[in-house]
C-alpha cells in the first residue's frame, strides 16, 4: 500500500468518525434521503410530479410518520410513569408491611435459637443487609443519574430532530447533485469503480437495517416467551414496548427491566425480580451471541470479523463504534472488491 493510500485511508476513517459523531444528523439525514429516493422517484415518473415537489411529499409523509411514533411512544412512556408515581405510596406501604412482617418473622425465629448462635446469625445478616442496602442505594443512585442525563439531553435531542429533518429534506432535493458533485472529485477513468463502492454501500446499509430488524424481531420473541413464563400480564405489549425502547440511542433493555426489577424488590415479590432478572441476563447474553451471525450474514463479512470490528469499536468509541467498526469492514471490502485499494506484503528483497 502506498503512501498516498495509507493517508487517504486515515482522512477518511477520520471524516468517517466525525460522521457519527457530530455529523450524525447530517448522515442519518443522507441515508434517509438515499432509503426515500426510490419513492421519490416514483412520484416523479407515475405522479409527473416535479423532484421538489415529490421529495417534500415524500419527506413530509416520512417525517409524520416518524414523529407520530415517537409521540405516541412517548406518551406511553410518560403515562406509564405518572400511574406509577400515582401508586407509589401504596407500593411503600406494600413494601414496609412487608419489613415488618419479615422483621417479626425474624425475631420469632431468633427466640427460638440458643443465645450464641443466635448473637452469630444476626452479625452475618447485620452485615448482609448493610451491604444489601449499599447495592440497592448505588443501584437507584445510578438510575436516578441516568434519568438525570436523559433530561439534561432533552434540549440537545430537540435540536438534533430539527437539525434531521432540515437535512433531510436539503439531501432529498438536491441528492442527484450531491451523487454527481462526489464522482467528480475523481477521475474519470475512477468513476465507475466508485460508483460501484456507493452501490455496495448502500446494499450492505440495507442488509444491516433488515439485520437489525431481525434482531429485535428474535429479542421480541424471546422476551415475550420470557414474559409468558413467568406469567407477566400482557406479555406482548410489554415484550413490544422493551423492544422500542431498545431501538432508541440513549435506553437499552435495561431501561425497562432495572425499574421493574427494583419495583419488584420493594413490593416484595422477590420471586418475579429474580425471574426478570435471569430474563434481562439471557437476553443479553442472546443479543451478543446472535447479533455477529446475522450482521456478517446480513452485510456480507464474515461473523469473525464483524464480532471483533464491533468489540474493537465500542472499546475504541463507545456505543457508536458498534455500527462504526462493521462500516469499516464493509468500506474496506467494498474498495478492495473494485481494485481501488491494494494491500500487499512483498517479503522479496529483489
């Protein structure tokens, strides 16, 4: 590999990084332009509708859409918390008869053992509890954080959106010029063969989408099967809104079963938390085992090598370098399969 290779390689892993980073909305902008062009185009051929106007449609629909779900969710999310919040005090008062219950359970049962084994049993569960109740209060400590840092990023993310959906109508209108405008910076004889890296790009960005698709759609199964068993009321709805809120950036699965886990323990049904617990830990463990297989499938690179692109990338940049380090793979392959980037060893020393 030559040197103008190695420096064009590092200009654009760094410009790639930046991408998700502080132009994430500008590229999720693009790659919902690039998704809607086929309808575009559409309008423009059956509809004779001009680019402008079919693009606008097409956004304005695309947008609807998608803020309606995430109001809806929203919403959903919020009731669900002031109904919680409504019962709170019930939830306390289920969870102090439950102390005093277990208390006087607990005296009975001291009375009824000799003196020095009983002394010796309660400094163990002494200090049990104590390191009991340090976890439990580290443990709301954190989630009283994260939904801290959550409402700290509201004002951020409101930004983001608007951002998202300038950009997106901007790309929609002008991305023929914008194709264009990119082969040019080639050469001719170049063309192609860049033209060609965009057209796998943009078929392996499709298979990780539906890769990603089929991943919450196996979660939602095995969530919902989780639910079933341990006879949760409405199994489905509450396995469809984990997903959801699973898909989000800043939540995970975690969001919903942490709380619901804690709620548990302080109702005193210690047998469902322990249940959500081992369903929250399989599911995760789910989650890492399937997600290399079908993301390698789904976007043409082998598991191998997804799985450490996507270790590297979180241990390197987080949450971002899950999707950034297959990118890289799939960027590399794709420049490798047109003859644009060569990498050779030559242990010749003639």
């Amino acid at each position: 590999m030559s040197l103008r290779a190695v420096v064009l390689c590092a200009v654009g892993f760094v410009l790639l990084y930046g991408l998700f980073t502080i132009g994430f909305p500008f590229l999720l902008a693009l790659l919902g332009a690039i998704f809607l062009e086929p309808l575009v185009t559409l309008s423009m051929k059956y509809l004779r509708f001009h680019r402008m106007v079919a693009s606008a449609l097409v956004c304005t629909w695309f947008t609807a859409l998608l803020l309606g779900f995430v109001y809806l969710l929203g919403f959903k999310i919020v009731s669900e918390v002031i109904q919680l919040w409504n019962h709170s005090p019930a939830i306390l008062n289920g969870a102090r008869l439950f102390y005093d219950d277990t208390s006087e359970r607990t005296r009975l049962f001291y009375d009824s053992l000799p003196l020095g084994v009983a002394e010796q049993l309660q400094g163990i569960l002494e200090s049990g509890i104590t390191s009991l109740a340090e976890s439990v209060k580290d443990v709301l400590t954190a989630v009283s954080m994260y939904f801290l840092n959550v409402a700290k990023a509201i004002p951020n993310m409101l930004v983001f959106v608007v951002v998202f959906i300038i950009s997106l109508y901007l790309m929609s209108f002008q991305l023929p010029g914008l194709y264009q405008s990119f082969l040019n910076v080639f050469d001719k004889s170049s063309r192609p063969k860049v033209a060609r890296v965009l057209t796998d790009l943009r078929r392996a960005l499709v298979g990780f989408l539906f890769a990603q698709t089929l991943i919450s759609f196996l979660t939602f199964l095995v969530t919902a099967a989780g639910l079933l068993f341990l006879r949760v009321d409405y199994p489905l709805a509450i396995a469809l809104v984990i997903i959801l809120v699973d898909i989000l950036p800043i939540l995970g699965t975690s969001a919903v079963f942490v709380p619901w886990i804690i709620y548990c323990l302080l109702a005193g049904n210690t047998q469902l938390a322990v249940g959500l617990l081992i369903l929250l830990l399989f599911i995760m463990i789910f989650r890492r085992l399937i997600e290399p297989k079908i993301i390698g499938e789904a976007v043409g690179i082998h598991a191998l090598a997804a799985l450490i692109s996507m270790y590297i990338g979180f241990q390197l940049f987080g949450v971002i370098g899950l999707v950034l380090g297959p990118v890289v793979i799939i960027i590399y392959q794709a420049l490798r399969r047109v003859g644009l980037l060569h990498l050779t060893i030559n242990l010749d020393k003639a």
